[in-house]
C-alpha cells in the first residue's frame, strides 16, 4: 500500500473579470502536485478552461463545464502549466485550488 502524499492547498478562486476574456486562474507551478477546477452547481452558464493556453467560448479548444461540473488532476500527471478560465458573463465565479 502507498503512502498518502501531504502538501499545501491553495484556493485560487475567484470571478471573472471581463465577460467573454480568459484569465489566468492560477500560473504556472511547477511545484504543483494537484489541480482542481469547478463551475458552481448554481452557475447559469458554462466555464471555460484550457491548460498551457487562454481560454476560449469558441473553436472547441477548451474544456467546458457545465454548472456543478468539475475538472481533477492528480496523480501520475498534473500540468505545471498555467489555467486559463473564461465565461460569457462579468462576475461569474469559478473554484480553482491547487496543492503542492
């Protein structure tokens, strides 16, 4: 049996500055051991999020969460890179913690 990793969590939440315009969430880390990315279940419209590159609501080149949807990194693999989020709207709220 492995033993279980211990480290940091950092809350790197926060809103959306400009509607429709990717902002970092959190930069690069290469300490970074573990990434958690949520839309909140009471959002209205989808989060936008790319790893390594701006976030974009169009070209299909971002992950998109829909309200309550969730992306986890860990593990064998976790980007060290910087995440990116966009929404359509002004004072949309995302939750984004990263551990080291």
């Amino acid at each position: 049996m492995s033993e279980a990793q211990r480290g940091k969590v950092y809350d790197r939440s926060g809103t959306i500055a400009v509607g429709g315009t990717a902002q970092d969430a959190v930069g690069v880390n290469e300490a970074r051991k573990w990434l958690f990315v949520q839309n909140p279940a009471d959002a209205a419209e989808v989060l936008y999020v790319n790893i390594g590159a701006d976030a974009s609501t169009a070209g299909k080149v971002s992950i998109e969460l829909a309200a309550g949807g969730s992306l986890s990194l860990e593990g064998t693999f976790c980007p060290v890179d910087r995440v990116s989020v966009t929404a359509a709207t002004l004072g949309h709220a995302f939750i984004c913690k990263e551990g080291k």
